[in-house]
C-alpha cells in the first residue's frame, strides 16, 4: 500500500512542477509578447496544449520510475499505455497549434481591410486551405501512430500492407467524387480562379465567397441567402468573378423610349446625376442609343462603381431618376405607339410636315466622351485594346461598317455592336 502512496504523490507532484514551468513560460512568452506578434499568437494559442502535453508527459515519466516494484504487472502497462497514447495525442496538438500560430502570423502581414485586397484574400484563401489540410493531416498520423502502440494491429499490419494496392483500388472507387472535390479545392485554392470574399454570379444568383473548403464553398447571396456548392462544380463549369482583378465593375441601365427624345440632353442628365453621387468612381459614364427598331428606341447608360454592391445601388439610382426625367421634362419621349391617318406625301392640311433641311453632320472631334465606350477617354481607348485589338480599328464599333461583296453595308441584323 506505501508503493502505491508513493507512486500517487509522485504522479501529483510531477504534474505540479510541469504546471508550475508551464505558467512561467505563459508568463515569460506574455511578456515578450508585447513587442512581438510570434510571441502573442503562441500565449494565445499554444499555452494551453503545451501545458497538457507537459503535464501527462511528467506524470507518465513519474509513474515510469516509481512502479519499479510492480514490472510485469497488468495494471502498470496498462497506465502506461493510456499516459503513451495521451502523450501521443497532446503533442499532435501542440504541433497542429504551433502550424497555426505560424499562419496566422503570416496572414498579418496581408491587410484585408483595405480597398485594394486582392493579394491578401488570394494568400488568406491558400493559407486557410493549408491550415485545413495539415491540421487533417496531423490528426491521420496520430491516429495512425495511437493505433501501432496496440500489438494486435502491429500483427495486422503486414497483411493490411500485402493488400494495400487492392484496398487502394477500392478506396478510391468509393471516395471518387470526395477525393474530387478535395483535389478541386487545393486547386482552387493555388490557381487564384477564386479567392474568399470574391463576387462571383453562380447557378444565376450573386453574392460572395463567404467560406471556401476542401470538399464545398459557400457562397452568400446578396439577400442573405447561402448557397452551397461542391468545390469540383468551380473547376467544371463556368462561373463570373466579379472580383478577380480588382473590385472595380460597369453596370447598365436601359430604356425603351420615343423617337422624339433629345438624346443629347439626357446623356446631359446622366452625367450630372453620377457626378453628384458618391456611388461613382468617376471612371465610365456613357449614354448610347443602342437600338431603334418597332417604333422605339433603345437607350442605354453604361456607368462604374468601386464595387459590385455601389454599381447596384448606382444602376437603380441611374434608372429611377431617368425615368422621372423623361416622364417631367420630356413627356412627348415617352413610350407610344403612333397611327397616321392619311397619305404619304403629306399634302393634307391636317398633317403636320416637318420642313426639309439637309441633316449636319456632327464632326469626329464633337462627340463627347460621354457618348462612347470603346474610345472617347483614357478608359475607353484602354477597353478598345483590350476588348478589340490595337490592330484592328476596322472591327471597332465606331469604325465604318466594311461593303459587303455587292458593295453594300452589311445589315444592322449582321452589325457587331457592343451589349
């Protein structure tokens, strides 16, 4: 019974003294902490795995060398073994702990609160896949390695080895789609096809990469909704990134209005109402009729803002204050249908003929910026090449149409325009 006594003091008075060093570290690395962020992420995250892994490691030391009396005794291998196997899994801890303090050092050096964070959410998206991955990684291993200390699976293990091919085989059969997704998140991850907080249009809805795994990717749509998808669905299908780049995007507002319309003034309008918005980025503001067919005209205005959520609220300012213009200061340009009761030449003196004059031409040099996309400014010329080719001014919408083999102009059906 003193044997015993004597193994319980040793046991607790190990684990005092591995508790006692533990606080002193804490202490020291705290201290230290103040002048180092290694030293703050590992008072944070590592004080308390290493202060269990201490302790079961003293104890286990202590019940090692005070049980000499009971060698060969089922009990004692018994406690031994539970204080192995403990050790095994606290130390797996402390080392997956000591990974992430690690990382998140390195992701404070990437500020994902600034406007231009595309950098810092690409390296935030790999480090938080790596972290997944290791940490998964570790817990395999000690698993693995808690499952050897038993002999019954040591004695296994070589006919589990003979068979490992055929397993394989199996395995992978039956975790296809899983390992898929897997090898579609580490390739999402490191190929910047998307990144967290990126704006991406999926399965037609819009929102954000709110979380990105190794096996799905939730997606938060502007209305608070989340929408999960497998990783494997962003490597096989096509999907927008609004974000990829930079955060900066062009919207449209479109409207069906009158021949009558004074095209001239409402691009007038258009730009004194952005102008005066803090919605926009000053970049683009261009109003085009885009179409003029069935009695209708098609007027679009193409407008910028920083972000995917600035240009929505800048698209719906856009089209409820045009609609208000339109409909208080030019009534006749609003949407009708027209029936003309008499012949063509106009003769009748119930006709209204508007008199004859030589249409003028505005020069080149006279259409304001605000009337084109392809050109017109700095933005528009960079989009003309990007979008066109600088070799290649014959393909440009504000070029020529090219005759066709009767000398003709193509059709407007035939006609590339911008949308």
């Amino acid at each position: 019974m003193q044997s015993y006594l004597m193994t319980i003091v040793a046991a607790l008075a190990a684990a005092a003294i591995a508790l006692f060093l533990a606080e002193v570290v804490h202490r020291t690395t705290r201290r230290l902490g103040r002048r180092s962020l290694l030293m703050t992420e590992l008072t944070d995250h590592a004080h308390r795995p290493f202060q269990v892994a201490a302790t079961v490691l003293a104890v286990q030391f202590a019940v090692r060398f005070s049980t000499g009396y009971a060698v060969g005794t089922p009990w004692r291998q018994v406690v031994l073994h539970a204080l192995v196997l403990g050790i095994i899994a606290t130390l797996s801890w402390l080392v997956a702990s000591l990974l992430v303090v690690v990382e998140d050092v390195a992701l404070a050096r990437f500020r994902v609160d600034v406007p231009d964070n595309r950098h810092a959410r690409r390296v935030r998206t790999q480090v938080v896949m790596l972290r997944r991955l290791t940490i998964a990684v570790i817990v395999i291993l000690a698993v693995g390695v808690m499952l050897m200390t038993f002999p019954s699976v040591r004695g296994v293990g070589a006919g589990v080895l003979t068979s490992a091919g055929v397993v394989g085989v199996v395995a992978a059969l039956a975790a296809q789609s899983l390992l898929g997704n897997v090898f579609a998140g580490l390739q999402l991850a490191f190929s910047d096809a998307v990144r967290l907080d990126d704006v991406v249009v999926v399965e037609g809805e819009w929102g954000r990469i709110e979380e990105l795994t190794l096996s799905y990717v939730v997606v938060q749509i502007w209305d608070d909704r989340r929408l999960i998808l497998p990783t494997s669905y962003f490597t096989s299908k096509p999907f927008q990134n609004w974000t990829r780049t930079e955060a900066a995007v062009l919207g449209t507002a479109e409207f069906d209005v009158d021949w009558s319309i004074n095209v001239q003034a409402m691009r007038e309008e258009l730009r004194r109402l952005v102008e005066g918005s803090e919605l926009w980025d000053g970049r683009v503001c261009v109003l085009q009729v885009t179409d003029a067919t069935g009695g209708l005209i098609k007027v679009r205005a193409l407008v910028s803002a920083a972000n995917a959520g600035s240009l929505w609220d800048l698209r719906c300012l856009v089209r409820e204050h045009l609609v208000g213009w339109v409909r208080d200061h030019r009534p006749t340009a609003l949407p009708r249908m027209r029936a003309e009761v008499g012949d063509a030449s106009g003769a009748l003196p119930w006709q209204a003929v508007q008199p004859r004059r030589p249409a003028r031409r505005r020069a080149e040099a006279d259409v304001p910026d605000d009337a084109r996309v392809f050109g017109g400014s700095d933005d528009g010329a960079a989009r003309s090449e990007a979008f066109v080719g600088p070799d290649e001014s014959a393909a440009r919408p504000d070029a020529p149409a090219p005759a066709d083999n009767h000398g003709a102009a193509p059709s407007d059906n035939h006609a590339a325009a911008p949308r």
